[in-house]
C-alpha cells in the first residue's frame, strides 16, 4: 500500500492555536510513516495541507485566499492534491469542495490518523480514466465524483468529516518542528459552551488522554533532548482520566527526569483550584506564567458569554494565585463587541484590564459564527463594525500601556533565557524567560537549547533585548 507513496513529498501549513500546531505536527508525523518526506515551501510538494482555523471570520477569509493561491500550483501542476485540514474544513464541509472545486481533500481534526490512505485513494482516483465508481468508499467516508481534470481524467473529491468520540491519536509520533519546546495535547474537543465560540461544533466533546500515555510521551521527548513541555487542551485544567486530575498529571510531568519547564494553556478560569496552585507554586518545573482568558471585564456579558464566572470570582482566582506565585506573569483573551455590549460594560472591560495588569493580552472583535448560540441573540444588539473596532483599538492600547510599563520595571532583572532560534537580526538570539517573556541577546546559533542567564536591558514594549551575565540567574521563586 505504501509502494507509490515512497518518493512523495507533502507540505503541511497550518492556521490557528497551538493545538492546531500540534495537530500539525502529526499530520507531518503521520505522512512521514507513510514514507512522504515533509518540505517546507508548497511548490516543493506533490501534497499540499492547509490546516485551517473556524475561530474567526476573518481566520476563515485568510485560509479561502491562500488555498485559491496554492490553486494556482495546481494549474500547472494537476497532479498536485490540496487537502484542507483542521475546525474549517470541519465547519464547512462538503460547501468548501463546490465553493472551492480544486480542493481534492477536506478532512476534520478527527480524520488524520487515515490521512495517508485517503491521499493514496485520491491517487488511484486521479489515474483512472472516467471510472471512479472502481474506487470505493472506504467506511463512512462520501465519495463525490469531481470535476475532469485537465489531462481529460475524472477526479475524485473526499470528505472526511466524523467526530470520533474515541480518536486521541495515540500511538502515533509527531514530527515535532522545534528541537527546544514540545506541544503536548493531552486533551482534545471542549464541553463548555461559551456562546460566541465555534470550537465545541468543530473538535466535540471533551476527550483527555490517559495519563500514562501523556507521561510516556513526555520522557520521549526528554530522550529526544527537549527539556521544556507545554500541556495543551482547551480548557486544558478540565483534565481528567480515572484518579487523575489535572494537578496530578502536571505535577508527575514536571516531576519528570530531565524536565526543566513545563507549561500549560489554556487554562479555564473556574479550574483554577487551590490544588492547581498549589502544584504550580510547589514544583519548580513549572514556570511562573499562566495564560488565564477573562473575555469581558462586565458581569451581564460574561454571563450572556455563558463564561460561568463573575468579575469577583475572576479576581479571586487572579488573588490566589499571585499570592502563591507573586512572580506570575499573566496573560488573557479579551472579546470587545459581543452583541448587546453597551459602551459602560465595555469600560468594565478596560477596568478589569486595569485592575489586573496583566503582562499580555489578546483582543480580539466578536464574530459572529454560525450555528453558535450567541447568533441567536437579537439583531438589534449586534454592536456595530465601527464601534466594536473603535473599543477594539482603545482595549489594545490600554493593554499595550500597562504590558509596557511592566516590562519597563523588569528591565534589570536577570532570567533565565532558552534559546530558541535565532533573531532576524544578524548575531541575535532569540529565546523565552520561565514567565514567557521574548528576549533577543547576543549569541550564536549554537546555543540553542541552552539555558543562558539574560539580564533584561531594554525593552520594545513588548519584548525584550538582553546581554549575557555570568551570574546565574535567580530562578523563579528563590
Ligand atoms: N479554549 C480556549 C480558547 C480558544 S479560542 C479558552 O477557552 O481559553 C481563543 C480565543 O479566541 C478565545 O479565548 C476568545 O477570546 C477568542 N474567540 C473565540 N471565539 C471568538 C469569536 N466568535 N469572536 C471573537 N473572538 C473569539
Ligand atoms: Fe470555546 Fe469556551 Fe470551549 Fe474555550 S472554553 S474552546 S472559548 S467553548
Ligand atoms: Fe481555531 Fe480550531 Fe484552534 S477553530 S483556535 S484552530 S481549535
């Protein structure tokens, strides 16, 4: 079966959260299996993935230009199969193949374990002349006939679109991109409901990972000589298998041999518990940042958000772990123009932003996502275009004044860097601190993967330039 697949190479982009990153990776992991050799630029490769994104409408508009770009590869090469993978090709389906004829492959989060067979039979499919019906369907994936090719032969389109309330991908490697940091998603699908949030119709229910497979992999990537893991899930504290709550499992990976730093994201604000502070305050792998997504800063969007929390709950949360880790650096997700969201409950928001502090924030424009249950909400109080982007721009730069004053009174401070690449500036490195704050010194492309001792001389704001220090650096809590 793996016989044509030998000398083929494919080419995976992808779109979106970390979690789809990492989804990336195991498609390259996969292929690479199945013999493909994985190249980084699409007019390399005789199997094109874009792996997509639902989040926003906007993510979506990104992925229908690039994909009608990579068409044009096609042109001249009809031979080449363009597969759209991830929450897009989940949400639209079936719509993505007429809207866009030239797409041979749309295939769910759910579908890449079988990515190679269905590449392979949309092989078969491309050299038959006229007879498609001689390829089956193979289980319960649809067959379409397509459209006839150029060189006269029919092609077949292939949609693969099942949640599998079982499928976790275990046992498969990921071809992992970076040789520094690992993803690891120990938790797939979400069981919340926040009700602008596509995510939940796109990857299903909540599916946790056992814990021994989770900690399995994690002293591979150990062996494989990364020392600094990220936990990945949606709600990723949610996580539960058996006895194995979510402190447990983070603090038996942090307790790894070999394990330096472990992260995790994204955390839901209400599994925020004492035991979970607890472990992070406790275990010295687990470096001082936590990504904690607030969304709204007023008590009646939250709850129209079905975000199940209140502004106080949020802050007590907030309370409780600074006063176990004072050094965390904190991060959210803020959506401005959520319908219904009057100007005094958007300065709600800005006042959270103000109480809080935190070291970075996401913002983001609602978007309204069909089939969501915010859609239903009343038209009349979808917020206007100018005015969400009005609020938008005046969120942001009440969350770049305060991240920039922050950073300001790091500078001095000496942390631990690990490198990660280099800079674009030639004889500049670039790595994180333990709370996730971006440096670039003066080193050389050797360095990666160490551990340097930075001391934080400047900043842009947003990030950091550094010099290196002989002295080790403080790390964490001392
Ligand atoms: N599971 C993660 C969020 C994943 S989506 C969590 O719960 O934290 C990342 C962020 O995108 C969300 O936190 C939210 O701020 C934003 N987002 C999600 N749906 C959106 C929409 N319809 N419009 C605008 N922003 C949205
Ligand atoms: Fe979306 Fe809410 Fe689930 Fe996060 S917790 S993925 S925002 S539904
Ligand atoms: Fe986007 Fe899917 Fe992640 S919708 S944010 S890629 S889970």
């Amino acid at each position: 079966m793996e016989m044509s697949t030998k000398s083929l190479r494919a080419y995976v982009e992808t779109y979106g959260c970390q979690m789809n990153i990492s989804d990336g990776e195991l498609m390259e992991g996969v292929l690479e299996s199945h013999g493909y050799r994985i190249v980084d630029r699409p007019e390399d490769a005789d199997v094109v993935i874009v792996n997509t994104c639902a989040i926003r409408e906007h993510a979506e508009q990104r992925v229908l230009g690039r994909v009608s770009q990579l068409n044009g590869l096609k042109l001249e090469r009809p031979e080449l199969v363009i597969g759209v993978t991830g929450c897009m090709a989940q949400r639209m389906g079936d719509d993505l193949l007429e809207r866009a004829p030239y797409i041979d492959l749309v295939m769910g989060p759910d579908g890449y374990r079988e990515l190679p067979s269905h590449l392979q039979r949309l092989r078969a499919g491309g050299g038959l002349q006229g007879e498609e019906e001689g390829v089956r369907p193979v289980g319960k994936v649809p067959l379409q006939s397509g459209p006839v090719s150029k060189t006269g032969k029919r092609r077949i389109q292939l949609s693969v679109l099942d949640l599998d309330p079982r499928e976790n991908y275990e046992g498969l490697e990921q071809r992992r991109r970076s040789g520094v940091a690992a993803w690891i998603p120990i938790q797939r699908g979400c069981d919340h409901r926040c009700t602008y949030c596509i995510v939940p119709y796109v990857r299903g229910p909540e599916k946790n990972r056992k814990p021994d497979e989770v900690l399995r992999e994690v002293e591979e990537v150990v062996r494989s000589g990364i020392s600094e893991v990220t936990l990945l899930g949606q709600t990723v504290n949610s996580y539960v298998h058996d006895d194995w709550a979510f402190p447990r499992l983070l603090r038996a990976v942090a307790r790894v041999p070999g394990i330096r730093r472990v992260r995790f994201t994204s955390p839901h604000p209400n599994d925020v518990t004492p035991e979970l502070v607890e472990v992070m305050a406790e275990e010295p792998a687990v470096c001082e940042q936590l990504h904690l997504p607030a969304q709204s800063g007023n008590d009646r969007t939250l709850k129209r958000m079905v975000r199940r929390y209140t502004v106080a709950t949020f802050l007590e949360k907030v309370a409780m772990v600074r006063s176990a880790i004072p050094d965390i650096s904190l991060s959210t997700d803020i959506i401005v123009g959520f319908p219904g969201e009057t100007d005094s409950e958007f300065r709600d928001t800005l006042d959270l932003m103000r109480t809080v502090r935190f070291d970075d924030a996401f913002t983001y424009k609602y978007s309204l996502r069909d089939g969501t249950p915010a859609t239903r909400l009343p038209e009349s109080d979808f917020v206007e275009l100018n005015v969400a982007q009005a609020r938008l721009e005046e969120l942001i730069e009440v969350s770049r004044g305060i991240q920039a004053e922050i950073n300001e009174s790091e500078i001095g401070r000496v942390d631990e860097v690990l490198v990660e690449r280099e800079a674009r500036d030639p004889g500049q490195m670039l790595g994180r601190t333990r709370r996730n704050k971006v440096v670039a010194f003066p080193g050389s492309p050797e360095i990666v993967g160490s551990y340097v001792p930075v001391e934080l001389t400047a900043t842009t704001g947003a990030t950091f330039r550094g010099e290196k220090v002989a002295i080790p650096a403080t790390v964490g809590r001392v």
